[in-house]
C-alpha cells in the first residue's frame, strides 16, 4: 500500500511541475494551445477546441524525457 501512496505523491509533485512549466511558458510568449495544427471552433452557441499540434509536441518532448530518463537508470 505504501508503493500506491508513494506513485500518487510522485504523479502530483509531476502535475505541479507541468502546471508551473506550462504558466511559464504561456508568460514568456510560446504559443503553447496556439500552435499550428491547433483546431479551434467557435459558432454562436457552440465553442470546440482540439489541441492536436499541442499535444503532438508534448507527446515527443515526454517521450523523448523518459527515453534520456530511462537510458540513465540502467
């Protein structure tokens, strides 16, 4: 039980970091959920956003952390 209680700590120090990193990137002027491939919608009782250029970028720099992460703990 101590190993869950751990995992969860861990995952909410990791969505704190990714919370601060991401107002810091929004203050700083990157186009972070305004970039190119971004798909934005908004009629006039209906608004839909979509974040496929974002989350293609997010998904590469994570995986390409956890790759140099995982190379270094062997």
């Amino acid at each position: 039980m101590s190993e869950v209680g751990r995992t969860l700590v861990m995952l909410g120090i990791l969505l704190a970091v990714v919370g601060g990193a991401m107002l810091l990137l929004g203050r700083s002027g990157v186009p972070i959920g305004r970039l190119p491939g971004d798909i934005a919608y908004r009629g006039r009782n209906f608004s839909f956003f979509a974040p496929l250029g974002t989350s293609l970028l997010l998904s590469v720099v994570l995986s390409l952390l956890l790759y140099l992460v995982s190379r270094f703990r062997r």
